[in-house]
C-alpha cells in the first residue's frame, strides 16, 4: 500500500489540476457565449462565481461585480484556491514531492504549466489573450493526462490519481449544471430566443457538446442537456460515469467501508433524483445535495487512506 503521505499527495494533485482545467474551460466557454449573443441582452458574469463556490472571498476583497474583476479572481487570483493560477500551484507542489510514483513527463509538464500560467495568468483578464492562455492551461493538463494515460502502471498510485480526479470532475459538473443551467432557466421571457446558443455553452464548458449531439436528436433543450451531464453512463464527465470510475479505482485500493458506503449513498441519490430542467429553484438544491455527497465521500477517502493509513 502507498504511504499515506504519497496517497493523499497524488489525490490533491489529481483534484488540484482538473479544478484548474475545468475553471479555464468554464471561464473560456463564458467568455464565448458572451461575445455570441446580442449586447442588450446584458448577461452577469457572477455566475461564475456562484459555480467557483467562493462568491464570499469575492465579496470581501472587491466592490464590483465587473467582467475584469470576476475573471482575474478566477483565473490570476493566486489568494483564490479556485482559481487557475493557485491550483495549477497547488498541483505542482503536490506532485514535486512524490515524483518517482508517476511517469517523469508528467512531471515536466506539469512544471511547465505552473510556469506559464505564473507569468500569463494576468494575460487572460484581457479578451484579447485570454483564449490563448485559458486554451494553453486545457491542453496542458490533458496532455499530462495522457502521459499518465500511456505512460503510468495500474497501481494503487494511478488509482489514488483517477479518485481525486473523478471527485473534482463530478464536482465540477454538478456545479455548472446547478449554477449555470438555473441561471439560464431564471432568464427573463425576452431572452428565450437566444436560451439554445446559453445551453450549448453549458455543454461545451464541460467539453460536451459533440457527445451530446451524438446521443441526441433535434434541438438543444435544458431537460436533455441536464439528463445527459447528470446521468448519461458513458459521458466520462457526466456526475455518473464519474462516480462508475470511483468505483473502479477503488477495486484496486484496499478495501474501505465507509468510502464504498459513501459512493453507495452517492449512486443512490443520482438514481433517485430527477427534477424537471425548468423548475430552476428545484435543480439548484439537487445539485447542492450531490456536492454535499460528493464531500462527505472526499472526506471519507482522506479518513480512511490518510489519516487511517498514517
């Protein structure tokens, strides 16, 4: 078994670096929508503050709520543990103490990447930039995932990397489909016209869009978008087929009963929860109900592999 330091160190990076991803992809996706749609539609950016869980550390350290403010607390940020810059931080810290578990590339990558985004990361409050940095961030912490995809034996140290990332990934869906689809669905009547353009950009903030179009025919509609990111069973960013890859790598960790009754509870509430997509008030509190699960079960793998393993 992996030394409880080790685990907990390839569970955070693992978290750490698919939070940065999914923010850059979010605030890039945003960014997209925004330029599509007409101006007079005048489209808040502090959803996107709602979907990083730290509107509070916003409030106390900013007085406007302005496109400039929100994206560099998101993004350049380094106080924001959310944000970009920090994560990518965070990750490479984790990672520089326990490189001889995983593939050296990875390691060169990664190192890269926390580089690039300290000197960049400002860059991307300027639209002008800002595809270029947030898209350099995605590609970077895809390609580590390949390296480790290709490269990485099978071990408890892979599996302890797949778990943090597979909590963080379904964390990160939930928080998209609770914040931004409710935001869409409390739009006013006069903005229905554009309702199609804001739903696909949900679905490419979480790289969705082709798979969805895959599965699905005809127009883009809330109730299918928000079927296909909660529950599709072969959508690997979808809240189930994350917690299907929780359950797999915890096939090849030891055996804990309080994590496996945690992602039982988890599969339950998915398997019971429907809502329909335009009762806004009503998909909100279920998805804040799968992220309080979602932490009880990360608390669950640090008790048991960490501090039960120390």
């Amino acid at each position: 078994m992996l030394l409880s330091r080790v685990a907990d160190q390839l569970f955070w990076a693992a978290r750490y670096l698919e939070r940065a991803e999914c923010t850059a992809r979010i605030v890039r996706t945003f960014t997209e929508v925004i330029v599509d749609l007409p101006r007079g539609l005048n489209l808040s950016w502090e959803p996107l503050l709602a979907i990083s869980g730290n509107r509070e550390a916003f409030d106390a350290a900013h007085a406007r709520t302005s496109e400039s403010d929100i994206v560099r607390f998101l993004v350049a940020d380094t106080a924001n543990t959310s944000g970009v810059m920090a994560a990518t931080a965070a990750s490479r810290e984790n990672m520089r103490t326990m490189r001889e578990v995983y593939p050296r590339e990875a390691w060169q990558v990664a190192n890269d990447l926390y580089l690039y985004t300290q000197s960049n990361g400002e860059a991307a409050v300027d639209r002008r930039s800002r595809n270029r940095v947030l898209s350099r961030v995605i590609a970077e912490s895809q390609r580590i995932d390949g390296i480790l995809t290709s490269a990485m034996s099978r071990d408890e140290a892979y599996e302890m990397w797949r778990l943090g990332q597979s909590i963080e990934r379904a964390d990160m869906t939930t928080r998209v489909v609770g914040v931004r689809a409710a935001a869409l669905l409390a739009l006013p009547p006069d903005a229905e016209d554009h309702d199609e353009v804001q739903w696909m950009g949900v679905l490419r903030s979480l790289s969705a869009m082709q798979m969805f179009q895959r599965s699905h025919r005809g127009p883009i509609v809330g109730d299918s978008v928000v079927r296909f990111l909660v529950a599709d069973p072969i959508f690997p960013r979808s809240v189930s087929a994350c917690v299907a890859r929780i359950r797999r790598a915890l096939d090849h960790l030891p055996p804990r009963k309080a994590v496996l009754a945690s992602v039982d509870e988890l599969d339950a509430a998915i398997a019971a929860l429907w809502v329909e997509s335009d009762d806004a008030l009503a998909l909100d509190a279920a998805m804040d109900d799968l992220q309080v699960r979602l932490s009880a079960l990360s608390a669950a793998v640090h008790s048991e592999f960490v501090v039960g393993s120390a």
